[in-house]
C-alpha cells in the first residue's frame, strides 16, 4: 500500500525520539570448569591409546577430540598439554609397546611391537595436529610456541644433528621409542641378530621373509636416527673383518685365480643387488671391493703369471653367453683406483712374454715363418680379448710391447725377424687358400708386425727378392693382391720405400703392352713362322735383382730367329738402349709324348729344363757331360738340379729316367747325379693330368747370400747416415756433439747405435764434409 507523504510527516511530528542499544560488558568474566583441562586432556591421551592397544574399549570420536585440542591450544594449556603428551607416550612405550626385553625371535617382535608403535604415533599426530602446529620441544626438553612460517617436520632426521633445534610430534614419539630400546639395551642385541640374519644371506641361507626383516630393522634405524652410527660403530667394522676373513680364507696353496674372480665378482652382484635393499649401496660395495677382492690383485695372487696367463688365454664360445673370468676381472678391477693399469700391466706383461719367447726361437727361415704367425695370431687374440673390454684402449696400450717383441736387442736377431717376416708375407703371396679365410691378412701384417719393425730396409730387401720371383716365374696368384700391399707398403713407409717395387709392377705392364704392339706389327708386316709363340718381358736393370747369365746356351734356331726378329722391333722403337737375354728366367711350354702310341703332354718347364729335354728327341742315352755340351750351359750345379727335377721329382713328374753306374753294388737308388749315369726318355711314363708343370730345383738361399743381403743394406744404412748428417749440418752450421747424436738417431728411420753415428762422422770429417771447432772439440762445424 503506498505511503503518504503527509501521514509521514504527522507521524514524526507526534513521535518520541529514538531509543539507542548499548552493550555493557560482564561485571565478571566468563571462566572454565575447575576441572576442565584434566577431564578433557585425560579423554584426549588414555583415548587415543585405548584405540590402538584397546580395541575393544569405548572409542573416542576424533573429530570432537581434534576440536578439543583446538580449545585446549586456545585456551593457553599447549605447553602442559605437550608434556603430557610426552608422559603418555612414554608410558605407551613401557607398559604397551616394549613391556619386557623379549630375546627370543628378537627382529621379528621388535618389527611388530614398532610398527604398532608407529601406527599410534601416526593417531597421536592427526589428533594432536593443532598443538603439533603450534609447540615444539627444543633439544633442552622445553615446550615453546612455534614462529611465524615454522612448519613441524616428520622426517627421521637425528636430533642430535641440530645443536638448537626444534623437534617435532613425530620426533619427539620416536625419540622415546628409541629411549626405551637402549633402556633395555636392546638396540645392541638387534644389531647383533641382525648381523648374524646378513652373514646367513651372504651364503644365500636367507629366506625373503628373513631378507624382509632385515630390510625392515634398517627402516626402523632411519626412521630413530640411528643408522649413520649404526653403520660407522658396528656395521662398517664388522663388514671389513668379515670380508678380510673372507679373503684370507681364499689364499691357500691351491689358489685358483679362476675361482676367486668367480667368487668375488658373484658376490659383489649379490652385494650391489641384494644387500643394496637392506643396506646402503655404496657403503658395502666399496667395502667388499677394498678389503674383499683388492688383497687378490697382487702380484703375488692374482696377476702372478702363472695365475694370471691362463685367465687371458681361455676362449669363449659362442653358445655362453656369461661373462669369462679375465672379463669378471677387468670389471671388479675397474672399480677400484688404478685397477685398470694393474690389469692392463699384467696383459702387456703376457703379451711379451709370449712374444719374446716366439722371436728367441727363430733359428731358420721355416721356423720364423712359423713363429710370424704364431706371433700375428697372438696378436689377433688380444685385440678380440681387448674389444671385449670396455675402455680397454684407453689403458692397455701394446705399441710398445710389440716393438720390443718385434725388434729384439742384438742387431742381426732384428734382421732375422725382418727376413722371417719377408718369407712369411711370400707364402701367403702363393697360396691362395691361405688368403681367402682373412681378406684382411694383409693389414694385419703391416699393422701388427710391419708397422713396429725398425728393420724395414732389410725387410724390403728380402720381399724384393721374392717379389721378383713370383712376377717372372708365374708365381702370382693375384696382382690385385700384389699390388694392394705394396701400397700399404708405400702409405706406412712413403713412396721412396716402395719405388722400386712400383717400378716392376710398370715392367711387367709395359711388357705385356709392348708384346700386343709387337705382334700386331708381325702380322703386317710377315716374320718368322707361328708354329712358335714367344712373349719377351723387358726388365729396367735397376728394378730388378741381378740372376745368374748363361750366354754361351745354344738355342734351337726357331728361338734364334723370334730372338733377332724382337730385337729389330725393338732397336727400331727404341735406339740407344742395350739389351741382356736373361735366360735363367726362361719359361717354355714343351709337348711331350713317352711313346708314339701314348698320349701327348704339354710340360711347362723352364729354358734350360726345354733345351735339355729336346736332347732325347733321338732316344739316346746321355750322360751329363754330354747334356752340357749340347746345352751349352757351363754350371755343372745347375745342370744337375735341372735333371733331378725332371727325373727325380714327384710322381707324374719324371719324364726322364735316371740309370746310376753303380746301380749294382748298391741297393739304394741314389739323388745326386754322377758324370757316369745315363738319362733317358721314361718310357712308361703316365700322369692323369694333360698339362703339367715341372718346377726346376731352385737354390736355396745359403747363409752366405743372407749375409751378403743384410751387408748390402747395411751398407745402405751408412749411406742414409751419412745424408742424414749432411742434411743436419748444412741447416745448423754448428751444433753440439750431444745434440747431433739424437738428432741423427732420431731422423734415421733403421737401427742405429751411437757408435754407428759416430764412425760415420769420422768419416765425414776425413773427407771434409765437417770439421771439429778448433776451440770446442765437442762442437762440429760444416764446411760448405
């Protein structure tokens, strides 16, 4: 209903004045029960204890007691309340929790009385959170009021850590459950069963409800701030004893290195992975490392040869998938500072031992051979035993191992390994069933053998020598091969090292060029008849080794006639150039048939082996003698191996037969060739084989040519030492005595002893190339 404005103002205008409410206080505050704090605080602790220790009491609700504490805290009885909190803690701790000193299955009841303990605790901190916000208990045992932002923590750090710290609920439970242990003296009898549970373990005697015990005690010592000093007084002692024991038991006379890197390295996987559950990793894995295993990683233990070899020389196979013990070794060693060099010192030490003994027992060629490969596949073993060890390059270095074993310390046993290596490399070159299991045998030599002998110019000497052979007598079974190492040569050494092997790889090229050239111009312009085939190799003189010359040999005149034919060709391309037939190195393909109603063979022999077989074309028998004269050959030696290679030979090879003059006072057929014995065509002679290659008896190479070799490059030697001198002088002017000789040494890439040097610069001075200073004998100046 609306209002008038008029009713409005009648109404105020007859109105009283308005009344004012004012509140006046209580003449007396309001105040608590007499008895207030300890009905409610007596509730608040025997109910929150009747709930885990009485179950079957009259609980208490726990929402109405949280906001009796809160009243408690407001009302200023937070410091009595704590203590008494406190008290009842304790009293749960004594009468409840831990009543008597029970020894009999001592974890197990410790574990079950704790965890009961702690799950009061835990009621005791929801329920009591507004005090525990609000106080905590210093280290001096007062009660004071929590600052602004200062948080209760319940971590299980040891008070004792904090000098003036504030402890929290959680703590301070803790710290009276702890009280109560050592009242009882029980934490030293835990420790002790403890112990005895984890050396059962270490056996594997443990079952995982006991290794869950034991797991369970170490949370109970972190949770009471107990386990640093656990660990330090009682544990770490002990660990160091028992595993010193363990150590001791192991060195016996029966000592097997095996077995105790097969124990030390199982138990130090049941350590890092088992214990690590129930004890601090770090602790008992460097413990178990310094006093377990490091006492066997001696010389007098585990790195003693005798002990240490067999661990590098056993072999894995390929369906065992475990680590081998020199594996376990390496590992476990690696833990430990400067276990990889005493590991590695012990490979290297094994590495030459075996090498050395492999390079004294080089007596002649056939045994260096052998020891060369003995020795690369030494090598071959120890870089696959290597590859399999982590960071194994970064401390196990072999160069110069290798170059002891390789360069031994007489001079003239360096040439025998240079030699040996020079015929080793030779057989592969002629094998091809050799190089076809390892394509890259020829980088292991220049890598494992090669690149650390000192004794390269002997070494080139030799393999030129035979080299030249394969090239001329058809020896080469790939001249990709050949080639191919003779550039590994030429990348290890430079092109100076290999200039004259090139050079005869450019021969023969240029020989089988120059012959297509040669016979398309015969066939333009008409020569000598085709019934016989001949190719000429043209050799540079400097290139090549120098061979025995035969100029008086009478040749068939169809030989002639391709001879002086080539030699028109040739004079007419080329003028001024001399030319030497070197008929030792001769190849002719001979037919041959023993009878005329036999089959027909085709010999493969070389010239003078032709020359004498063409002899018996008229059935005769001829003595030596007699082949000789008709051959025209004046080496009587040389005309001997050549008939024992065609009738003493290996079977289906002897084309001729041998008659002795004094075959009937004798039984036994003899090998030499006496002037008297007779030759003839071997009649019955059959072989399955059409074509068939009869390889002349070569020399061997006497010791005399050996020597002859090596004095050849030691001549050389003196050469470069005098260049190298030279060299130095002229871009010195003047040096010191002491200062030239390592100079010299250091430049000349082939064994030189000082004394070598120093001759050399005697002689230098006596053909004036240098003098001594007039004022400093030990100073040379060069005379220009």
């Amino acid at each position: 209903m609306p209002r008038s404005k008029a009713l409005m103002k009648k109404r105020a205008g007859n109105g009283t004045a308005a009344k004012k409410i004012v509140i006046k206080p209580f003449s007396k505050p309001p105040t608590l029960p007499t008895d207030y704090y300890e009905q409610t605080s007596r509730a608040l602790l025997e109910g929150t204890m009747s709930i885990i220790f009485n179950p079957s009491a009259e609980q208490l609700s726990l929402q109405n007691s949280y906001q009796q504490v809160v009243n408690l805290v407001s009302h200023k009885f937070g410091p009595r309340l704590y203590k008494d909190l406190i008290q009842t803690l304790k009293k749960a701790c004594e009468v409840y929790v831990l009543p008597s000193a029970d020894t009999s299955h001592l974890l197990s009841y410790i574990q079950t009385q704790y965890m009961k303990y702690v799950d009061y605790l835990l009621l005791c901190k929801h329920v009591f959170l507004p005090l525990d916000r609000t106080h905590a208990l210093t280290t001096e045992g007062e009660v004071v009021k929590r600052t602004a932002g200062e948080t209760s923590s319940s971590g299980g750090s040891n008070p004792s850590h904090h000098a003036h710290a504030q402890m929290g609920l959680w703590q301070v439970g803790l710290e009276q459950f702890r009280l109560r242990l050592q009242n009882f003296q029980s934490d030293v009898q835990i420790y002790r069963t403890w112990w005895q549970s984890l050396q059962l373990d270490w056996d594997g005697n443990l079952s995982l409800d006991q290794q869950a015990l034991l797991q369970s005690t170490l949370y109970m010592w972190q949770d009471l701030g107990v386990l640093a000093e656990t660990l330090s007084r009682w544990l770490e002692p002990d660990l160091v004893q028992f595993f010193q024991s363990k150590a001791e038991e192991m060195k016996s006379d029966s000592y097997s290195a095996t077995a105790v890197i097969a124990y030390c390295h199982s138990k130090w996987m049941h350590v890092a992975y088992n214990w690590s559950r129930f004890l601090p990793k770090a602790t008992c894995v460097t413990l178990l490392e310094n006093h377990l295993f490091r006492p066997h990683l001696h010389p007098d233990w585990l790195l003693k040869p005798s002990n240490f070899d067999p661990l590098v020389e056993e072999r894995k196979s390929a369906s065992n998938t475990n680590p081998t013990p020199i594996q376990q070794l390496w590992m476990l060693a690696g833990r430990l500072p400067g276990g990889y060099k005493l590991v590695a010192g012990g490979i290297a030490n094994y590495a030459k031992t075996r090498g050395m003994i492999m390079m004294q027992s080089m007596s002649d060629s056939k045994a260096g051979k052998q020891k060369i490969a003995e020795l690369l596949t030494l090598q071959k073993q120890l870089q696959q035993l290597l590859s399999n060890l982590p960071h194994a390059a970064e401390h196990c270095a072999l160069k110069q191992v290798w170059e002891d074993v390789v360069n031994p310390p007489l001079e003239n046993d360096t040439n025998v390994v240079a030699e040996a290596l020079a015929k080793y490399v030779d057989v592969f070159m002629k094998d091809a069933k050799k190089q076809q299991p390892d394509n890259n045998w020829a980088e292991s030599i220049i890598s494992g053998v090669f690149c650390y002998l000192q004794a390269k110019d002997v070494f080139e000497a030799f393999y030129k020598k035979d080299l030249a052979k394969r090239l001329l007598w058809n020896r080469v079974v790939s001249m990709d091969v050949e080639r191919n190492f003779v550039s590994l040569l030429k990348a290890e050494c430079g092109a100076g090292y290999t200039a004259k092997m090139e050079g005869m790889f450019q021969d023969m090229d240029w020989s089988r060029e120059n012959m297509t050239r040669y016979k398309q111009s015969r066939y333009q312009n008409g020569g000598p008849n085709d019934q016989l085939d001949m190719d000429i190799e043209v050799l540079t003189t400097g290139y090549w080794p120098v061979y025995p010359q035969y100029p008086n040999l009478i040749l068939p005149q169809s030989l002639k006639d391709k001879q002086e034919h080539f030699l028109d060709y040739y004079r007419s391309k080329y003028q001024g150039r001399r030319m030497t037939w070197q008929y030792f190195l001769g190849h002719v393909s001979v037919q041959f048939r023993p009878n005329p109603s036999g089959p027909k063979y085709n010999l493969l022999v070389s010239l003078c082996q032709a020359l004498v077989l063409i002899q018996f074309n008229n059935g005769d028998d001829i003595k030596l003698p007699q082949l000789m004269a008709a051959v025209g050959l004046d080496d009587r030696s040389e005309m001997e191996r050549i008939l024992q290679s065609l009738s003493m030979g290996k079977e289906g090879t002897r084309v001729l037969q041998k008659r002795d003059w004094d075959m009937e006072e004798k039984k036994k057929k003899r090998t030499t060739v006496h002037d008297n014995d007779t030759f003839r065509v071997h009649a019955g002679f059959k072989s399955n084989q059409r074509r068939i290659r009869i390889t002349n008896i070569l020399v061997k190479e006497t010791k005399e040519e050996r020597d002859k070799t090596v004095e050849g490059v030691s001549r050389d030697r003196l050469y470069l030492i005098d260049a190298v001198l030279v060299r130095i002088m002229k871009a010195r002017k003047t040096i010191l005595h002491q200062q030239l000789i390592p100079q010299v040494l250091e430049q000349v890439k082939v064994p030189a002893q000082p004394t070598d040097v120093k001759k050399r610069i005697e002689s230098l001075i006596e053909r004036e190339y240098m003098e001594r200073d007039p004022k400093e004998r030990n100073r040379y100046n060069y005379l220009a």
